[in-house]
C-alpha cells in the first residue's frame, strides 16, 4: 500500500507540473510582457523621436535699400529743367530715372507722382518712401526720395545739383504736403539697360575744370 500510495503521489505531482507549463505558455502566446529571469538587464527603452529641427528664419530685407543705393549714386548731377536722365534731372525726372532703373515706372510729373502707391504720415517715412512740397505751384510741385533719419536726396533747382538735405529744415517743413509709399520696390533687382546714357562728369557750381 506504501509503494502503491507514493506511486500515485508522483504521477500526480508530474500531472501539476506539466499543466503548470501549459498554463504558463498560454499566457506568454496570449501577449502577456516577457517576465526577465532574476538578475536579468532590462532592455533599454527606446529614444523617444525627436522634434523636427526648425528652419532658420529668412534674413530681414532693408526695404528699399537698392532704391536709395542708386539714388546717391547720382549726387552732383547737374539740375536740368525737363531732364530726365543722367545729363541732368529735374526733380521728378531725377525719381522718375531712379524707380525706373528698379523695374517700376513711375509717372514724369510731379502731380501724377503724387497719386502713386499708399499715403503714408510722415512719422511713418522710412528710406525709399516719396517725399512732396509745395515750392513754385499750389499742390505737390518738388519730389523727392527719403534716405531716413530726416533726410532726402532730390534734383532742386537751387544750387543746381542732385543733393541731400533735410527734410526737416524749416524751408522744407512748411513746405511739406505728404509722402507716398510705393509697394514691393525691395522685391526687385535693379534693371541694367544698355541704352541708359552715360553718366558725365559731375561738376559742382564754381568748381574748375581740368584741361583735359
């Protein structure tokens, strides 16, 4: 009865161990997690993914800067009633010529000038912007371009030469009537032609000329 009786202990004892192995395999094919033997190293997590890198931000453009670059190219010119290129310049001429060297064409008078683009305050004038007073007609009769910080560069006919003064001199601030934007001139390169006529020596009232 002994042998008989730890027989049958055994054969149940193999019986739990081989349903306990069952079991167990079960539950890793249903998904369960792997369970690490003791002592185990756990894998490492994954990296999480990383942000995209943020493009750089486009440089600012200085509005109108090729603008007023090619107007002080002319300093010194000599004013010329009517003249409208590189001989002489009369005031609006002189922006006329200038816009134009940027792709844009402007009106030739002055009053046609005023109507272009967005009227602005002067507190909003910045380099490029068209500046107008009130000289020798009732209305807008001078033009010329603003360089900022109170300055403009024009084609007057006193002194006799394309200059820079300030707008802000009494004789131009009560003379002021407004100051026009015209859009997108900083989108535009500056436009080469081979029929632009030769710029000719610039020569300052009173100065000699050489003998050459």
């Amino acid at each position: 009865m002994s042998a008989s009786y730890a027989d049958t202990t055994g054969v149940i004892l193999r019986a739990l161990i081989v349903w306990l192995a069952i079991v167990s395999g079960a539950c890793a094919a249903r998904g369960g997690s792997p369970r690490p033997f003791p002592g185990a190293a756990v894998p490492p997590a994954p990296d999480p993914p990383s942000a995209p890198a943020a493009e750089p931000a486009p440089a600012p453009v200085a509005p109108f800067g090729s603008v007023v670059r090619t107007a002080l190219e002319f300093l010194g010119v000599p004013y010329r009633n009517g003249g409208s290129d590189p001989s002489g310049f009369d005031c609006s001429g002189f922006v006329q010529w200038v816009f134009g060297r940027h792709g844009l064409t402007l009106p030739r008078e002055v009053r046609d000038q005023y109507q272009v683009g967005s009227k602005i305050d002067l507190e909003e004038v910045r380099e490029g912007d068209l500046l107008f007073f009130e000289t020798v007609a009732r209305g807008a009769s001078h033009v010329g371009i603003a360089l900022g910080e109170g300055r403009f560069v024009h084609a007057p006919s006193s002194r006799g030469v394309v200059r820079v003064e300030p707008y802000t001199a009494s004789y131009w601030a009560r003379r002021f009537v407004g100051a026009r934007r015209v859009a997108k001139v900083e989108e535009v390169e500056t436009v080469e032609t081979e029929t632009a006529p030769p710029i000719r020596p610039r020569v300052f009232p009173g100065a000699i000329q050489s003998s050459r």
